[in-house]
C-alpha cells in the first residue's frame, strides 16, 4: 500500500465506504437469485433476473456517468446509497405483507415486485462503480493508478468472500428475512460513515450541473482517442459471451451442491479476487495495460473451456479460482487505461458509457441462453442426440449440457481474443497509451478545492 502516491487517507476511506455499500448489495443480489432458484426451481426465472439486471445495467451506465461527471463524486455517492436503503425498505415491507407461498409461483406479481425492487436497489449502487474509478484519477498520482486500482479490486474480492458465506447461510436459514434486515442496518451505517469522510475535490465545471447526457459528446471523445472505441467493443463482446455466466453458473453450481456448500465456496473461491488484487497492487500493470489485457481475458476463455469438460465440482473450483485470480488483472488494465488516456473532466461519461456498451450485449445473452439451455441444451444431452453421441465419455443430465454450453462460449472467446490480439486498432491503443497523459486530474492542492 506504501507503493501509492497521493491522497491516500481519502482513497482509503473511499474505499471502506465502498467496501461497506459492496458487501451488502452483492449479498442482496447473491440472495435473491439464489432465492429464486430455490423457490421456483426454475432455470428460466433465474436467467430472466439475471437478463433484466443487465439490461438495466446496460441502460443507466451512461447517465450515472452523467450524474458523477456533472455534480461532486462523494454527492453521487452518497445518493447511490441513500436510494438503495430506501428501495431495500420497501422491498422488505413487500416480503413482510405478502404470504410466503406466493413468492413459489415463477409468475407471481408479488415475487417479481419482490425481484425488481431488491434490483433497483442494487442497480443504484453502480453510481458508486462509475464515481470510483473517477477519484482514483484525483486521489493518486499516475504512476501509482495501476496499484490503486488492484486495491479497489481487491476490495471487490473481500465483498465477494463476505457475501458468499453470508448469503447462502442467511438464506438457508431465513429466506430473505435477515437479509433484508442486514440490508437496512449496513446501508444506515454506511451513510453516517460517508458523511464523515472529507474530500477535497474541484467544483464542477462551469455548465456542467445539470444532468445531461452528452452522449454525442462523449462518443466523440471516446473516438479521438486512437483504439479505444475497439477496447469498448471487444469489451462487450467479451460481456456478451460472459452473460452465461449470471445465467447459468448458479444453476450449475446447484446441480453439484447445496446452496449453503454453493455460498461457501464463492467465498473461498473469493479469495482468489482477493489474491489477484494485492498481486496488481504489488506488481502494477507492466509498460502495456493493453496487451496485458487481452492476454488474460485468453486465459480466461481457455479456463472456461476447461473447467466443464467433467461434471465436477473439484474441477469447477479449480477453474473458477484461476478465474477469480486473473479477473483483477483485466479489470484494473481497462480502469488505468481510461484513467490514462480519457479528460478527467469527461471520464464519469466514458465510464458509464463503456459500462453500459459493454453491458449491451449481456441481457440478450441471458435471456436467450436461459430458454436455450432449458429447451435445447438439456434435454440435448439428457436424452437427445448429444448424450447418445458422446454421453458415455462427457457425461448425461442436465448439468451436462450446462456444461456444453460454457465448452462453446470459451472457444468462441478465444478465437474473438486472438483476432483482437492480431488487429490494427490493438496496436495503435497500445501506442496511444505509451504516449504523455493529455489531460490529468486537476491536481488537488492547486485546483479550486471544496471539503465535502
């Protein structure tokens, strides 16, 4: 932590804020879904929430990036919060009126007013993901970036390990009860805490205070940058295929264990996000954020290839760690990337922008592969001409055909990898990276400061 450079007494206490807001939303988000499953036994339904929680991603990144851009980071963030204890409040006076046996119906109205709230809730807290990255280009000085933000990273693993253990457990033992009630109680602490923190941050800039979108704006500044518009593109077709994972993993994972051995084993599993982070934060990102990129999102896509070839949950784990070890990896070169070559003053935009063009493509992939693994897939490899074609050495079931699925989407990324690794646009990012920062954040000490 000594390797970074700047305000680091903010940075770090922006990161326990966020820390503590994280934490409760993926255990909210782990919750409900598993929630779902276990209530319905439905593949469909589960798919579905993951579909309409990315298409919400994907339609609000860009004016979140608007919000942050246009008012002071720590007031979005701390909006971020308020909206999620306030959708979380309702959510539970939904859960405590309704009688239980409704929410066993996968087309209840009381069960997906249930779900939509809950994800609301949880969509509110990506302000949160836009406004981070955005103060860690004001906070910490540019050599320090990369480090920072296998920090923040790391910060993700640690809110993975927590919420594994604890959702499956709270919801074994009491459904969506005490989830809700630790929902409410960390949110309220977590906005007294925010409160507390200081942050010497510029005013926005001048006819910058509305919320408008820009998006002309901001495409054109995404396309002056040579490459980058390509990162974006490659990132959400990265994202495409990755939509099977929130569409199908937990289901999988289900069909080899309990819920409450499926909520351990992310924590542990958590680690490895844990483990990569401090890695980056130790080792930093290397002369080229870009080629390091594409380079583990090919093994990423090999391990994905890798890990159902067996139905078992030995080899699951193994994988997914590998996974989780390398995914700070990825996310950190993209964040220092952005943070390097986009104007500070547009960078909440570019931010929300690539998050919901990266996020575009991903409910199309749910709520297509849901239907398609239910109807096809499956039975494909239950009874179907898959499982008498190689049934006897792959394997039969429905987790079988879980598995054919990811087996083609990993293939698929690393054909899409190595092209992109081979193109034009890779090269010329590449050099535009290696040039001098065009516009960093004003520096705090010199900049017209305001304590918030």
């Amino acid at each position: 932590m000594g390797n970074i450079n700047g305000d680091r007494r903010t940075f770090f206490q922006l990161l326990v804020s966020t820390l503590l807001v994280s934490v409760i939303n993926f255990t909210v988000w782990f919750a409900i879904t598993f929630y779902v499953y276990l209530q319905t036994r439905s593949v469909f339904a589960t798919g579905v929430i993951s579909g309409i929680f990315l298409a919400l991603t994907a339609s609000t990144g860009i004016w979140f990036g608007s919000l942050v851009d246009h008012h002071r980071k720590k007031t979005m963030m701390q909006v971020s919060t308020v909206a999620s204890l306030v959708l979380y409040a309702v959510a539970f006076a939904v859960y405590q009126l309704t009688p239980k046996e409704h929410f066993t119906d996968p087309s209840s109205v009381a069960l997906w007013t249930l779900v939509l709230l809950l994800m609301f809730g949880v969509i509110a807290g990506n302000i949160r993901t836009i406004a981070l990255p955005t103060m860690v280009t004001l906070l910490v000085e540019e050599e320090s970036r990369g480090r920072a933000n296998g920090l923040v990273g790391t910060t993700t693993g640690v809110t993975f390990l927590v919420t594994s253990v604890i959702s499956g457990v709270l919801v074994a033992v009491g459904d969506m009860f005490w989830v809700l009630v630790l929902a409410l109680a960390v949110l309220t602490v977590a906005v007294g805490h925010l409160s507390l923190v200081p942050v010497r941050e510029p005013a926005p800039a001048a006819g910058t205070t509305r919320s408008s979108v820009d998006l002309r704006g901001t495409v054109r500044v995404i396309r002056g940058v040579p490459g980058l518009m390509a990162l974006i593109v490659f990132s959400a077709f990265n994202n495409l295929l990755g939509g099977v994972f929130m569409a199908l993993m937990d289901a999988y994972g289900l069909s080899l264990v309990s819920v409450q051995a499926w909520g351990l084993l992310w924590g542990v599993l958590s680690t490895g996000f844990i483990v990569g982070g401090l890695l980056v934060s130790r080792t930093g990102l290397g002369a080229n954020p870009v080629r390091l990129l594409l380079a583990v999102n090919l093994l990423l896509w090999t391990v994905t290839l890798l890990f159902p070839v067996r139905s078992s949950i030995l080899l699951l784990t193994a994988g997914m760690y590998v996974y989780m070890l390398f995914v700070p990896y990825a996310e950190a070169a993209e964040q220092t990337i952005l943070q390097k070559v986009v104007p500070y003053q547009r960078q909440g935009r570019v931010f929300g922008f690539a998050q919901s063009v990266e996020q575009a493509a991903s409910p199309l992939t749910a709520f297509l592969i849901s239907p398609v693994a239910q109807f096809v897939f499956i039975p494909f490899m239950t009874d179907g001409a898959g499982a008498r074609a190689v049934g006897d050495w792959f394997g039969r079931g429905p987790d079988r055909g879980l598995a054919l699925v990811f087996m083609l989407v990993g293939a698929i990324g690393i054909v899409a990898t190595v092209a992109a690794l081979r193109s034009r646009p890779y090269r010329r990012l590449s050099e535009r990276y290696a040039e001098p920062e065009p516009a960093a954040a004003p520096p705090v000490a010199a900049a017209e400061e305001v304590m918030t």
